[in-house]
C-alpha cells in the first residue's frame, strides 16, 4: 500500500519483496497447481493478500501479512482469476473462468457465499470506488460467431444483491478481454 514492498508470484510460491533494493521479505508456498496464472489482490487495509491458483480445480490462497502465512486454502472452480476484495475487506469476488460465474467468499468466515453467473469466461473484475458496482470483463462473446452482433461484453453486478444489475455491450468485434479498471473518481 505504501509502496515499499512488493508481491510477485512463481508457479508455487509468493514472494514479498523490497521494492527499493529487491531483497526478498518473505516466501510462502502455494497451491501446486498445473496451470501457472497467479493473479494477486490486496485488501483495503493492507494487511492481507488473495492469490488465485487457476486449474480445473482452483484454489484461492489468503496470506496475513501481519502473521506472515497462508492462513486459508480455499477451493475455487475452473481457472480462478481477477480476485477483487471489497471496500471493507469482508468479502472477496474471484472470476471462475470457465465456469462462467463469479465466487463471493466471506475472508473472515473463509468460505464461499454465493455464485453469480455471468455471460462468458470472466477473467478480471473491478469494484467502482463506492463499492456498489462490480464490474467484470467476459473474456469472449456469448454469441455464436456467424452472428450480426459479435462482441464480448462487461457484466455489471450489485455486490449487495449478488446479481447481475445489467451487462455493457462492447462495439462489434471486440473480444478477448484481458482486464479492466475503474477510474478513481467511479465515472468511467
């Protein structure tokens, strides 16, 4: 948060980091999973870090800083990516990629809460800085390829709901969405 240190992801392992001279802070293990995406979350207070570990079987990894461990190995679906924490820190929403939903895990309780389905393969997610809209990036269209309209779009979700409020549709031929992010004032 301060910019001091930094946490870079291996295959298996997270690293903590000295942003200035390099020098490794701490290690922790990680899932070994087949597949190498690691994507890494900060909470709000700086103290915790969510890593996602895609495979078929994803696992979702919360690292106290403060304790310096993993203090939770939480089952995921297919290819857990974009791990966002909420304002408060209470709850994380991670993208399941190929299950096409988003998990909404309760980090205090570390457990799942619920599943929101979403268009497409989502891979990355931002909140809006207020909290109240969660947006996520569907990697491909959901329409057959033949068609008129062929883009892949942004599912909008009420967090304190947990469903989908609405869905963007992106210009024609816009697909293979990677990420997104939210402008620190919420309007774009």
């Amino acid at each position: 948060e301060d910019g001091r240190r930094l946490a870079v992801c291996t295959t298996n392992a997270l690293f903590l980091l000295d942003a200035a001279s390099g020098a490794e802070i701490a290690r922790w293990p990680l899932a070994d999973t087949q597949w190498r995406d690691r994507v890494i979350a900060l909470s709000p207070d700086g103290t915790r870090l969510a890593v996602t570990c895609a495979a078929p079987r994803s696992l979702v990894c919360l690292v106290d800083l403060r304790r310096g461990e993993v203090v939770a190995r939480l089952p995921a679906g297919h290819t857990a990516l974009g791990p966002v924490f909420s304002p408060d820190g209470s709850q994380l929403y991670v993208c399941e990629r190929h299950d096409h939903d988003v998990l909404v895990i309760d980090v205090a309780r570390r457990r799942g809460l619920a599943r929101i389905p979403v268009e497409r393969e989502p891979v990355a997610a931002a909140l809006t800085p207020d909290g109240r809209r969660l947006l996520v990036a569907n990697h491909l269209p959901a329409v057959a390829a033949g068609a008129a309209q062929v883009a892949a779009s942004v599912t909008v979700i009420d967090p304190a709901a947990r469903r989908v409020a609405h869905t963007l549709s992106l210009p024609n031929g816009s697909n293979l969405l990677l990420g997104l992010a939210v402008s620190p004032d919420g309007r774009y």
